[in-house]
C-alpha cells in the first residue's frame, strides 16, 4: 500500500476562511456567556458533560516504519489521563442521545508543543468522539450550522434536538440542518454506553510523515459487550456517568488506538472532514494499546481537577501530529476562546499534568 506524504501544501486555505472562523469563534463565546449566566459557573463551550476521568497507561508497540511516527516512533509507555464526556456545550438529561467525547491527555511526551501556550509541557492531547466524520466538515459547513442554531428563538432546545437526532443516526437532524450526510444514515444510534463506543479523531492529522485519522476501539471483552448496548436512561439524568462510575468499580477496560493512513487525497479528502474514509482504500490499523485499570472515576477531587483544571486541545501536541484541513484550524481559536473563558470566569489554574500523581484519586 502506499501511503501519502505529508507535504504542508496538503491543506489549502478555504476562501473566506478567516471571516468566517472569526464569525464562529464569536457566537460561541456568545453562547458560552449565555450558558455561564444561567449555571454560573463556566463549562466548556462543547462537551460540558463529564461523564467520568479515568488514569491509565499507553503501550506503544514495535511499529513497522509508516506506524512508526511521531509519538509512536518508537515502543514506549505513557501515562494517560481520559475525560468522557457529552458534545454539547451544557449540561443536559443524559436522555437526550449525544456524541460522545474521549479526551486523551499522553503525560510524558517530550519536545516543543504546537501551542505557544504550554509549549514545553510534556503532555500531549488526542480528542476523539464516538462518529467517525463530522457532519459539518468544513468551516463554511460549521457556520451554517451555527448560525441555523442561533436563528431559533430557543437555541438550546433546537442544538439539543440536532445534537440528539445526530447521535441517533444523524439523518434527520442534517435535513433539519440542510445538510445530507450519507456517512451518517446507516449509523442508528439509540443511546448506547458510552463504554462499548469507537472513537474518532473525525477530521486528518499529521502522523509524521504521512497524514491520518486516528481512532480508540473497544478491545477487553468486558468494553466491546457493551458495543450497541442501549442504555436505560429513564428517570436517570446522569446514565452514563453512573454506568462508568459503576464499570471501573468492578473492572478495567482496554481500547486499541488505530492509525487510517491517508492513500488517494482525493477520495480521503483533508479538507472536508464529513467525507468518511473508506476502509477499502485505508485499513485502520493498531499503534497501541489503552490501558485502564479498575479505579474510582468521578470522585468530587478528580471531578473539579478534570472539569475546572484540565484542558484537551488537539492543538496541543507534537509539531508531528499537527491538525489538518479547515475544520481542524478553527479549533485553534474556538478552545483557546473556551478555555481562557472558563479559567478565567472559575478563577482556575490552567494545568498540564508533569506527573501521572497530579491527577487526584
Ligand atoms: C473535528 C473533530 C472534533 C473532535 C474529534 C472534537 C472533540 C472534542 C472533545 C473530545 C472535546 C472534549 C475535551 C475535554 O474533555 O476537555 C472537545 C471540546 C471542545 N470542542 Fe471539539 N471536537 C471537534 C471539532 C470541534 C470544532 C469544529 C469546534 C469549534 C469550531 C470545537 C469546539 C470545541 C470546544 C470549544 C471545546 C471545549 C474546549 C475547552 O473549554 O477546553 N470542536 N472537542
């Protein structure tokens, strides 16, 4: 198989691109103060709802050399710590069927960060959610969206509505928003556990040489009996973040992190993050494993440090694994909007973990 170079000319400025991040970056913050106003308190503009923060290790394997790349150039380990979580940007019933988010954060990765902020800490952060391609793959795309949102007279009931016709298989909530989404019909997501879900960087990165997606599946047998399993959320308005509270009571769980290596640019398109990549033109193929042990994952202590403390951002990470194409440059704006907001409104510290011990019991 051969395997795409990564080149920077891989990724192409949209028109208008600039505008239209500023655009979007702005009524996200406009949202976000809305949102403090009514909790006061400041949860994250995307994926507010933690459903559980969980330390484990990464093993990184002996990798033939186009897996060989960046972090995973050579066998190692990692500590890791993962925060769970819901997509939308508040604190909803858990009825309401959403993407769900696993935030990786390696501690332990030596050299510069992308990220100015942070650059020398040694953590890096992988942010994946249970889709395998973002509905709205472009910054154009993504605008549109939000501005439909912001156009209903009751936003939040409308982005919960969308968010939870997404998780459901997304069809409808795409026609809601005009846009069609092929990928997404055959998906047909009840609310399923968390758990049992496979997790997707959704949109390209840079894997060294070449350029990828990555992706967490299920791989202890305990995690994958869970795959497709619906979840009782009646009367339950925090299922799931008692379904993994539960889980890591009685057991650990282990995923397999997978590197899609981009072969045809133009059928695995960069810059349009909703175009699935198909399987037939790229295996996803194993880079390592995530290990979780048994532990208690949702302590007041551990809550507070991963809620207020903690940032993910999938721009803070080797030069090696940069973010690629539109959708991936306007995060660059949208999480340092969303994080300098809510640290400064809780009067939080901004932490990067040097330690595995930082991270409270
Ligand atoms: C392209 C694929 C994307 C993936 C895989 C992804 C994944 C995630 C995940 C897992 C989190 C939770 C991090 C945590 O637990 O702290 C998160 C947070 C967030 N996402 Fe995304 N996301 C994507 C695209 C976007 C886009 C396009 C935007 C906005 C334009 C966005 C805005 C945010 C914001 C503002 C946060 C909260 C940041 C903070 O306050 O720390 N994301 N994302």
């Amino acid at each position: 198989m051969t395997y795409v170079k990564y080149t920077p000319d891989v990724e192409v400025i949209q028109p208008h691109e600039a505008e239209q991040v500023e655009k979007i970056v702005d009524m996200m913050h406009a949202q976000h103060v809305k949102t403090f106003d009514k909790l006061r308190h400041a949860v994250r503009d995307a994926h507010a709802k933690q459903h559980g923060t969980v330390v484990g290790t990464l093993i990184i394997p002996s990798l033939p050399e186009h897996l060989a790349q960046g972090l995973f150039a050579k066998p190692c380990e990692y500590p890791v710590v993962i925060r769970f979580s819901s997509a939308p940007g508040t604190l909803k019933d858990d009825s309401v069927p959403s993407p769900h988010g696993m935030a990786i954060k390696v501690i332990g990765v030596e050299g510069q960060k992308l990220l100015l902020e942070h650059a020398d800490a040694v953590t890096q952060d992988f942010l994946l959610v249970s889709m395998p391609v973002i509905p709205f793959g472009t910054v154009e795309k993504y605008l549109e969206m939000q501005k439909f949102i912001a156009l209903q007279e009751n936003a939040s009931e409308q982005a919960e509505k969308a968010f939870g016709l997404l998780a459901k298989g997304g069809k409808k909530a795409l026609d809601l928003l005009g846009i069609s989404n092929p990928v997404l019909d055959g998906l047909g997501i009840e609310n399923e556990y968390l758990l049992g879900q496979t997790f997707h960087s959704m949109a390209a990165l840079r894997f060294g040489d070449y350029i990828a997606k990555l992706s967490a599946a299920p791989l202890s047998p305990e995690v994958k009996a869970l795959t497709g399993k619906a979840i009782d959320t009646k009367h339950k308005p925090s299922a799931q973040r008692d379904a993994v509270v539960d889980f890591f009571h009685k057991q650990g769980a282990e995923y397999e992190l997978r590197a899609q290596l981009c072969t045809d640019l133009a059928k695995m398109p960069i810059e349009d993050g909703s175009i699935l990549w198909e399987e037939t033109l790229s295996p996803h193929q194993p880079i390592g494993k995530i290990i979780i042990p048994a532990q208690e994952a949702y302590s007041p202590a551990r809550r507070v440090f991963s809620d207020d403390k903690l940032s993910f951002n999938p721009w803070h990470c080797l030069p090696e694994h940069q973010p690629l194409g539109s959708i991936m440059r306007v995060r660059k704006q949208a999480y340092a909007s969303s994080t300098d907001f809510r640290h400064a409104m809780n009067a939080q510290p901004k932490i990067e973990p040097t330690s595995i011990d930082e991270i409270p019991d």
